[in-house]
C-alpha cells in the first residue's frame, strides 16, 4: 500500500476512535436514562403541542438523559390528565382553577403563554349575539373543559349567558368535522384548523381571535403534582430545558420542525405551515419561562369572577407556578433569549 493510502486509512481510524469516544462519553454521562411521561392535551394533538415532539425527534430529551414516553388526552381537564396531575403519573396542562379547587399540582413551566385559537363560526353568524340559541362546542372536557370555557367567554362579549346557547360535547377529534358538517355552529380551532375549515366550506369564518378577546389569559402551562416536583427536581428542570430548546428551534428551522408536527398531528403541509407561521409570528410559543405573574394573576382573577374559583379559595401566583423550575431550565437551556419579538 502507498504512503498516500495508508495517511488516508490511519486518517478514517482516527476519525472512527473519535465518534466512538463521542458515543462512550454520552454513554457515559447518561449511564441511566430517567422515565418521564409528556401529557399532550389533545387527541391528536394542534400544531402548538407539539413542543415534545419536536424534543423527543430532535435528541433534546436525550440529551438531559430522558426517556419520553408522549401521552395524548382528551382535554387538558379531561378526567384522566386531571388524574395525572394529581397521581404524578404525566406532567400535563395545569390551570389555576385546579389549583383553587385544592389538588396538589403546580404549573413549572408556560409552554404556550398565549391563546393560539380562533372563535370559528358558521356563514350566517356576523357577532356573538347571534349565538343565542345556536350550537357551541365543548369538545375537550365537556362543561368546564376549554372549549366550553371560550365559548362562555365569546357569550358574555355579546350580553349572553351559557343559557343562551346549547353545548355540544364530542370527542376533541371532532371538532373541525362537527363546524363543517353543521353539527355545531361555533368552536375554537387552532390555526391549522382555521385553514382547513375555510378550505373545506365556503362562508365558514373567524368571529373573533381569542387572543385579541382575552389578551392576559394564560393558555397553556405544563404541571405536576407538588409531590413529585419537589422529589424529581432536577428531572423536572431537564425535562422543561429539553423542551425550551425544542420551542427555540421551532421559531429558528421551519424546515427542521414542519415534518414533526405533520407526522404528530396528521396534518397536512400547507395547513402545519400557515399553523407555523401563525403561532410564530405572534408568539405563542414561549422561548424561556414562559410566564408573566401578571398574566397568572388575571387568569386566576378571571377564573374567581366566574365562579371556577371560590373566592375564599383564590390561589397565590406562586402558589399557582413554580417559577424556580423554570428559571432553572432556561439556564440550563444556555440563559434567557430573545427571539424576534418574542420574550416570554
């Protein structure tokens, strides 16, 4: 063999023992790999949920040795993500008005602090008071659950009271389906949805954006019971750091993350991109903590007002979210970022 060949053989060894030492050193540091279940709130999950996904398909959970297994309910205030939360089986959505109703569960982190959905209604209605009489969504929970909470809150912009509509509960699924087959007349739709629905019937529009009818709520926090924060600290801050990463690469690699959350949500491209687009350019998606303790302390003000909350029952901030976890996440995710716009 030629000297030339043989600098170029000893070239490729030294470039394998250098892969296999990479290999071994992350071996190495992840010696035990750490179980944790990622709650999504819906089946199959919006575009804006998808954050573990991208986490999991991308190595970020790996990287703070995790082992994600994605969990999908029915509504964040499903009974089964409420049993969740509180056995300390999934980290999942966690509202203020669980915590005002006394379960042991704590939000950790603001995954999307921002509402992404639009109020989408049928062509002949032009405000919220021809909702009276009309059928309104309540997928995801049924009375008391999401849909039937912004369907509340559209009612009473227009002088009207639940009483004045009738809900209709489905399966979360059945959403887009149910407003263009003309089974309900109203329901909130992510933005992939809005596309869709507007692709597939004529007249079917926005009344109103819910970010725009409730710019302070705070939309979605993942949580976990007291109890198992404080005895997995260091496994909830990871998990929450794997995720912050996740949400900074969403706004950065479109073409990265659009064929995760087609693969996740089932939907097609053109709709995840204008979602992508959507959630992106007003930010919803958090790139640190995630939270503003005046955002939490208008929701739980909110949730007081309607009576989700008895009065003398009403939570503390810091009693509604664990700032300290997420504070230590981001630093661990490489410290505070800025991301366009986008701050929270």
């Amino acid at each position: 063999m030629r000297y030339g060949s043989w600098r170029a053989y000893g070239a490729g060894l030294m470039m394998l023992a250098g892969c296999v030492l990479t290999v071994d050193g992350a071996s190495a540091a992840c010696a035990t790999m750490r179980k944790i279940n990622i709650g999504v709130s819906v089946a199959p999950p919006n575009v804006v949920h998808t954050s573990p996904y991208v986490a999991k398909e991308l190595g970020y959970f790996e990287k703070y040795c995790i082992d994600a297994t994605i969990i999908q309910f029915e509504g964040g205030s499903s009974p089964a993500a409420k049993a969740a939360a509180a056995q300390g089986t999934a980290l999942v959505s966690v509202t203020p008005i669980a915590v005002g109703r006394g379960a042991k569960v704590q939000q950790i982190w603001g995954l999307a602090p921002r509402l992404p959905q639009a109020y989408m209604v049928a062509e002949d209605i032009k405000t919220a008071k021809d909702l009276k009489g009309r059928k309104l969504s309540a997928v995801g929970g049924g009375v008391g659950g999401f849909n039937w909470l912004m369907g509340r809150e559209v009612l009473k912009s227009g002088g009207l009271t639940v009483d004045d509509a009738q809900f209709i509960s489905a399966a979360t699924a059945a959403r887009l389906p149910g407003l263009v087959a003309g089974q309900i007349d109203a329901v909130a739709l992510h933005p992939e949805d809005v596309y869709l629905a507007q692709k597939k019937k004529a007249g079917l529009h926005v009344l109103v954006q819910l970010a725009d009818l409730l710019p302070h709520y705070f939309f979605n926090a993942y949580g976990a019971s007291t109890a198992w924060i404080e005895r997995d600290h260091d496994l909830m801050v990871d998990a929450v750091a794997a995720m912050i990463e996740a949400n900074r690469t969403i706004y950065k690699d479109e073409a990265k993350v659009v064929p995760i959350m087609m693969k996740a949500t089932g939907k097609p491209k053109d709709a995840v991109e204008y979602a992508w687009k959507t959630l992106t350019d007003n930010c919803v998606w958090s790139v640190n903590e995630g939270a503003d303790p005046k955002r939490t302390a208008w929701t739980v003000d909110l949730d007081v007002a309607n009576g989700y909350i008895k009065a003398d029952h009403k939570p503390t901030v810091d009693q509604v979210f664990n700032n300290k976890i997420a504070a230590e996440a981001v630093k661990k995710a490489g410290g505070p970022v800025k991301i366009g716009k986008c701050t929270e």
